[in-house]
C-alpha cells in the first residue's frame, strides 16, 4: 500500500491538481453554470448581460455563478473598456479528458475528427490555401517565431499577441507602427505545443460575427534535422480573399525562414516590393 502510495506521490495528480479538479467539478454540477458554459460555447466572448438575457436570473446571482466558473478556471475574462467579455477556456476539461479518457479513446477521437473535418471541407464551397515549408531549425523555435510577440514583429510587421496562447484564448495581429492597432483577432482552437496551433481570424469588427471567421492551421513537424512547416488558411470568404493571402503568406513564410537561419529577415519585406 505505501509503494502504490508512494508512486502516486511522484507519477499521479497530486493534492494540488485534486483541489483544482474538485473545482471543476463543483462548478459543473450546477445546471445554470452548466447554460452558461453552453452560451459561452455557442458564442465566446459575452458581457454580464449578453449573459443575463436568456438566464432567468438576477445580474447578481449570474455573477457569482461566473466567479464560481472562473475560479475553476473555465472562463476567462478580458476588459475592452468599460466591458467585461467572459470566454470559455476548455483547458480544464482537455485535463480531465487527458486524465481518464484520451488513454482508450484517443486514436477512435482522432479518426473521427478527421472524418467530420473531410466531411465538412466536402460540403463547403469556401476556398482554403496551404502553403508548405521546409526550416532549417528546431520545432521549438519555429513555435516561439509564430507565437511571440516580438520575433513576428521581425518578419511579420506585426506581433502576434495573445495572454497563453492555450485554447480558449483571445489573440491580435497587432501593428508595430506604435498604434497598438489589431488588424486580424481570433480565438486559439487547439494549442499543442510546439508541432500544433489552430487559430481563427477575423477583422475587428466581425468578430462576433463567427460566420465570417476563416482558420489557420499551423502544423510543425520535425523533418530529419529540419522542420516542415504547413500553413492551412480555410474559410476564406471567396476567391478574391484566396488570392490576397495568395500573396501574403508565401511571403510572410520567406521572411520567416530567412530570420530562423540566417538571424535577420530578408533586406526588404517582400510585401512592400512593387511587381514588375
């Protein structure tokens, strides 16, 4: 008994990640908290009353159901002026799910995945462009270039910003003009550090509007003692969108390779290069 204890202590969960489950799970059984999870994941990004409206509640009483939620880690709260924007952070029941289901499951879920993705690209009219690449790096630092604010400032004339980069967080595509301004925002969809990110994109003011939301997949994958870099953009609006990010990302891509190995970007952003 004290051996299998004693593995416990060193390979299991321990009191710490306990007392962070029992939270989880107290915040679930509640059938309010439970609507309001499900608002959340029909529509991230909500204010106490976007909330309230279709909770037969007080203000008050669907605030202290959302502390509990936050408390247990699974939502998340981000100011925009005199707002409150709540999101859903699904981190916590990926832990769960990782605990006790992904052991047996994991390869019958990754199949499935795949079959709705393929049956959904089948069904959809919406364009998508792929672009692959091949680094010669490490897939940590590919990760770290995609990811950190101040090295795709390097290449991208933009930072990529976002709090965790865990799924569930919001991001921005911010310029580095000085003027903070977000051309692109979105959600991370699935993070896994460092060979997978999923990200939506959308202009700042469609943001609420999930329907015009396009999807980019970054997918790094060690290739002998190189990295192959794919970049999948899908949900495009139409054809003119494909062919700017037609344009955008190959160069983007360059500029990103060429800072990896050599240590600088190219000598002048290809963007900005007029075509002969």
């Amino acid at each position: 008994m004290r051996s299998d204890e004693g593995t416990e202590a060193v390979n299991g969960p321990g009191p710490a990640r306990d007392a962070e489950t029992d939270q989880v799970f107290k915040a679930l059984a509640d059938g309010t908290r439970r609507r309001l999870l499900d608002r959340l994941h029909e529509h991230s990004g909500q204010t106490l009353g976007e909330l309230c409206e279709h909770i037969d509640m007080t203000r008050q009483s669907v605030t202290q159901h959302l502390s509990v939620l936050e408390a247990a880690n699974l939502v998340s709260t981000v100011r925009r002026g005199r707002e409150k924007l709540h999101y859903l952070n699904p981190v916590p029941l990926h832990e769960i799910q990782e605990r006790w289901i992904d052991k047996f499951e994991r390869p019958r879920l990754r199949a499935l995945s795949a079959l709705k993705r393929r049956a959904e690209e089948d069904m959809t009219d919406k364009p998508t462009f792929v672009y692959v690449t091949y680094i010669a790096s490490t897939p940590e630092r590919v990760w770290e270039a995609l990811t950190d604010a101040d090295l795709t400032a390097l290449y991208w004339a933009h930072g990529n910003v976002s709090e965790d980069w865990r799924p569930g967080s919001r991001w921005e595509h911010r310029r580095t003009d000085g003027t903070g301004v977000a051309d692109v925002v979105g959600t991370v969809v699935e993070s896994e550090p460092p060979t997978r990110l999923v990200t939506t994109w959308a202009s700042p003011e469609e943001e609420g509007q999930e329907d015009k939301h396009s999807r980019v997949t970054y997918d790094i994958r060690p290739h002998g003692d190189i990295v192959r870099l794919t970049v999948t953009h899908e949900d495009l609006a139409d054809e003119t969108a494909l062919q700017q990010i037609s344009l955008g990302w190959p160069a983007v891509l360059a500029n990103l390779k060429s800072l990896l190995e050599t240590g600088k970007p190219l000598p002048q952003e290809p963007w900005l290069v007029p075509e002969h």
